[in-house]
C-alpha cells in the first residue's frame, strides 16, 4: 500500500464518518472523549479498517490507545501494513452467555424410540411425517410461545407458504442464500417457498412511516434446501415456526427483547430444560462476509437458545432472538416517525422444541415437568 498521508487520513475519516455519523473530524480530534468512536463502533471500525486496507489486526493490538485519532489510527495502519504476513486476524466466537442444567435422565436415542414407537416416520429427503402425540406436542409449544406473544399485544398474520423473489432481492436473503432456497416452477421462477417465517411481513409495510410501535407474530412452514444433507428432526427439508417481530424505535426494540428473552428462559427453566445462551451469526449475513459475521457476534446480534440433546452430547438451536436494525427497514423503505423504522424478530422451530424436550424427559408423561401436565 502506497497512500500519502492526506489520502490515508481521508480514508480513515470517511470510514470514521460512515460508522459514527459525524462529518466533521479534525485529524488530531480525540476519537473517544468526543463521542465519534464509542466501544461498539471501535468493534465496527476494526474490522472496516482490515477490509479497507487489506491488513491484519492481532487481538493484542486492539486497544483504544491504538485509536484515539485519524493520526494516530494511519501511524499504526502504516505499522500493520509492513508485517502483513504476522499473527492472526482479530476474530470474534460466540460466546455463552448463560447455561442452565436441568434434571439428568436416561433417555437414549429418542428418535429411534419415536420412530418404534410410529409417533414419527422418516420418509426421505429431509421430511417426516408426525403422528397425534407429536402433533398435540406441537401445537403445545406453540400455545406458550402465542402467549408470549400476547404479552406484547401482537397482531397474528398468517401467510402463503410461497414469497416473490422480488421481496426475497430486496431483503438480502436471495443473495446471501440462492442455494437454500426451493424455487417454485416456472421459467424463470418468480417465486420460493417461504425460507424464514418472517420474511414475507415486511413487505406489506413498504413506503410507510409507522405512528406506534407494533408486534406481529406469524407461524408458516419454512422450506429450505440445506446444503448440510438433512439429520432426522434436528434438521429439516419442511419445518414449522413461530415468529414475533417488532417494529419500532431502537429503545423499544431493546426492551422488548430484553422481555422477551426473559420469558424464553422462563419457559425454558419451567420445563427443566438443560439449555445455554449464546451469540451467534445473523442468518442473513452472507456467508463469506466474515467481517460483518465477526461484528454480529461482538454486537450480540443474534441470540440462541440451545438446548441440550443427551443421547447426541450436543447444544442444538432452538430459538432465536435477531435485531434486524435498519436492515429490512431500509430495504423496504419503513419508517417509524419520520425515521428509519428498528425491527427484531424471534423465531421457534416447533420440531426442534418437541425434539430438545423428549431427548431429555423421554416419552413417559408421568416423568415430565408440571407445565407440560396441565
């Protein structure tokens, strides 16, 4: 990299400018004690900074000392870019936030056990069929998660199972995503069947400015061709879930998720489940974009829900708490008074939930939890 100093600096402050929103910037301007560089931008600018100049920042170099102005911030760009070859890039892992363990029992391998026992059948490429018992189970979950609904006032919608690809452009998800889609027929297709239960709300609120905040929740059968291969219930051609979304400013998305979440890890503990909270990817970030997956985990973006399968000694997904941001307000236009409206969504897949539960209380309903006896 052959930059001047004037051209590195301007570089540096337009980065600086895009983050924080402030124009003005003074290259010996305290970064920090002026408020341009707060701790999640500092996240923010580190990973702009490796993508803009093509360096590697090591996790001992990320200190504010490093950042406290443009000068100071090209002097060790300057630095980074003559060792480009040493150390390893800043990378951000999800992290648990919160573990809970629940009554041990020996259960074993519950899939076979609902496959004898024909509460489940396997008929191939990542489908199943589900019997009265799985089904009431289902729809048991699913009352839980309307009520949390509920608390919120939320509006229910209901859906078809097919979207435009035109709002699936929009949205992000047809360039993130194009292979996990299942295209509906025609030539060329026009549309897919649903891929997220959310996807299909956003739409309907194009060009609007929203006067209140809202709550929506949705339910659909969710569609994808997963390039993993398909695993029984844990994993799905065919799923159901139940969806939450707000709409609204950036505080009232926070609280409500911080509500929300609460009551997730209610349910959670009233059925003596063994799970852990932790950060995660949001699901439409593409996947080679490995700085903004690295800034979705530092910022706490997305959440899950996981809960513990015994007989497979592993933590499977079975919720998810995602702040969209400005992302599908902007690629909709929405607005929430006279600004660019904040959402969030939550989502729960239903089989996952039947599955996490009975792998670890079995199918004895004289051993499960009171909540699910009532």
């Amino acid at each position: 990299m052959e930059l001047s100093s004037e051209t590195m600096e301007g570089k540096i402050k337009t980065l600086l400018t895009e983050i924080s929103g402030v124009k003005e910037i003074e290259p010996n301007q305290p970064l920090v004690d002026s408020g341009v560089v707060v701790s999640i931008h500092f996240i923010e600018l580190i990973l702009s900074l490796e993508k803009a100049f093509d360096i590697q920042i090591r996790t001992f170099d990320a200190v504010p000392e490093q950042f406290l102005t443009i000068n100071t911030i090209a002097a060790f760009v300057r630095e980074k870019d003559s060792k480009k070859d040493e150390g390893d890039p800043l990378h951000f892992h999800p992290e648990v936030l919160n573990r809970r363990t629940g009554t041990e029992r020996e259960v074993g391998d519950i899939t076979e056990q609902l496959l004898q026992a024909k509460h489940l059948k396997l008929t191939g490429d990542g489908k199943v069929v589900l019997d009265g018992f799985l089904t009431r189970l289902q729809e048991r979950f699913d009352g839980f998660f309307q009520d949390m609904a509920a608390h919120f006032d939320a509006t229910a919608q209901v859906h078809p199972a097919e979207i435009s690809l035109d709002v699936l452009t929009r949205a992000g998800y047809l360039r993130s995503f194009p292979k996990l889609l299942k295209y509906c027929p025609g030539e060329p297709p026009q549309a897919a069947l649903v891929p997220a239960a959310c996807l299909p709300c956003y739409s309907q609120y194009s060009g609007m400015d929203l006067q209140d905040s809202f709550c929506l929740t949705t339910a659909n059968t969710v569609s994808r061709q997963e390039q993993e291969g398909y695993l029984g219930l844990e994993r799905l051609a065919e799923f159901k879930m139940r969806e939450i979304l707000f709409f609204g400013s950036e505080q009232e998305i926070e609280n409500n998720i911080n509500v929300i979440l609460e009551r997730i890890r209610n349910l959670a503990e009233e059925l003596d489940l063994t799970y852990q909270i932790s950060t995660a990817n949001d699901s439409f970030v593409a996947p080679e974009d490995s700085s903004k997956k690295a800034y979705q985990l530092a910022a706490r973006d997305k959440l899950e829900l996981q809960a513990y399968l015994p007989d497979k000694k592993k933590y499977l997904a079975i919720a998810s708490i995602n702040k969209h941001h400005q992302h599908f307000s902007k690629a909709f236009n929405i607005k929430h008074k006279g600004l660019t409206a904040q959402t969030a969504c939550v989502g729960f897949g239903l089989e996952r939930w039947c599955l996490a539960f009975l792998a670890q209380h079995g199918l004895d309903v004289s051993r499960w939890p009171q909540k699910m006896k009532q």
